[in-house]
C-alpha cells in the first residue's frame, strides 16, 4: 500500500444519506475504537487544558460530532469539575445527528444537522471547537477555507485530534478491523480513513495556508494528531 500521498478515495459514511443499523453499529463502534485506542484522551486532554481560559458559561462545538459520545465526555467532565458549559455537536448527516440526541438526553447538549461549509454554520460562534476523526473526510483546499472560517468562530481555540498517516496504523487497524468488526462500514472506512490522514509537514502546509501561525502540533499515541490553534492574543498552556 502506497501512503506516500493522501488518498482521495471517498469513505462510505461521507455519503450524507446513509441511515439504518450499519450506522448506529458504525458509531458504537467507532466510540468503542476511540475509548480503547486512546483517541479520546488526545481531545479530551487539550480541552481541559483550555477550559480555564474560558469565559463562563464555555460554550464548546464538536464538528462531526458523530454519536456524540466525545461531546458527553466533555460535558461530564465539565459537570464534575464544577465548569458551566453548554454543547453543541454538529454533524451533516442528519440520520447521525438523531442517533446522537436519542443518546444522550440526560445531558445538556444540542446537535444540530448542519454543512460546516453552510452560510447558517459560519455564522455561529464558539468558544472552543473541537474535530475528533474530522478533518480527514476534506481535501486540502476544502481544509484551507475550513479552517480559515474556523479561526474567526473560535474565540479561545480550535482542537483537532486526527490520525497519522503510517504504514503501522494502517495495517494494525485493518487487521482489527477484519478481525473485530461487525460493521461492513468500519472494516472499510477505518483503513481507508488512515489514508486519508495526515503527516506533519502536510498539517503545516494547511495551517500556514489557512493565515495559522500560533498552534501546537503534537504526536499522541497511537497514531494520532493532537493540534491546537490559538485564537486569542494569548500564547497556548504548556
């Protein structure tokens, strides 16, 4: 398998009309990849650190937020920590944005069926955006203006954990795949979403396109990318 570039084939859950039972087994699944693989913790970790800096009450976007499950995650945490915050998840697939609300009705969180690229998306704002497993769905000029519309919406930071294009996290996730899933969408879509990720010199070239000079790009076990965008005056926690 060539991983020298990034691939441009497109995923089965890019298709805004999939629906049914191999979507929610999809995102159970996926949730239970996260969980165990140690990809939440990657966001997880870059929103506590943000959290403080905050106006209360912190009001904090999870693109493709799909079963919500990261969004809940921050919520509790939150909740915990004694921390005032409302959340918004937003996915463009309004059959995904259902299976969300219907799981999570004890928390107060909102999601909303919305094309990041819409007119109706750019003219919300946030304190804190968050895309876990996102911006690899999007090309590279469709990231550019992504972000550039981003860094305007975000008053505090943009937090975005996604996957390192490497020939060990592709052939370890197809394999576990093969070997584990029970979704004919994530034994396809998870190798497949390993070719479309990112090396680091390519996040730089998106970033410096995108007018993004004060950030914090970080390797994460296992295999993922930890970057955050500052966008306030403010210099980022170490």
């Amino acid at each position: 398998m060539n991983l020298s570039q990034r691939s441009t084939e497109v995923e089965i859950m890019d298709d805004l009309a999939c629906r049914g039972p191999v979507v929610d087994q999809t995102l159970r699944e996926l949730d239970f990849i996260n969980k165990w693989l140690g990809g939440n913790a990657v966001t997880l970790s870059a929103v506590k650190r943000l959290l403080a800096r905050a106006a209360s009450p912190v009001v904090i976007a999870d693109l493709g937020c799909g079963s919500g499950d990261m969004l809940a995650r921050v919520a509790r945490w939150a909740q915990a920590n004694g921390i005032a915050m409302r959340g918004v998840g937003i996915d463009a697939n309004p059959h995904i944005v259902a299976f969300a609300r219907a799981h999570h009705p004890q928390l107060q969180l909102s999601f909303e069926a919305v094309n990041v690229f819409s007119d109706a998306f750019r003219k919300q704002t946030f304190d804190i955006i968050v895309a876990t497993l996102f911006t690899h769905h999007f090309t590279h000029a469709e990231l550019v203006a992504l972000f550039q519309s981003l860094k305007t919406q975000a008053r505090v930071a943009i937090v975005v954990n996604d996957i390192h294009r490497h020939p060990l996290a592709y052939y370890s996730i197809k394999w576990l795949t093969q070997a584990f899933s029970r979704s004919a969408m994530v034994k396809f879509d998870a190798p497949l979403s390993v070719r479309r990720s990112f090396t680091r010199s390519e996040w730089k070239h998106i970033l410096a396109e995108a007018g993004l000079e004060r950030y914090k790009l970080r390797w994460r076990w296992a295999f993922r990318w930890q970057l955050v965008i500052d966008t306030t005056a403010a210099m980022l926690p170490r």
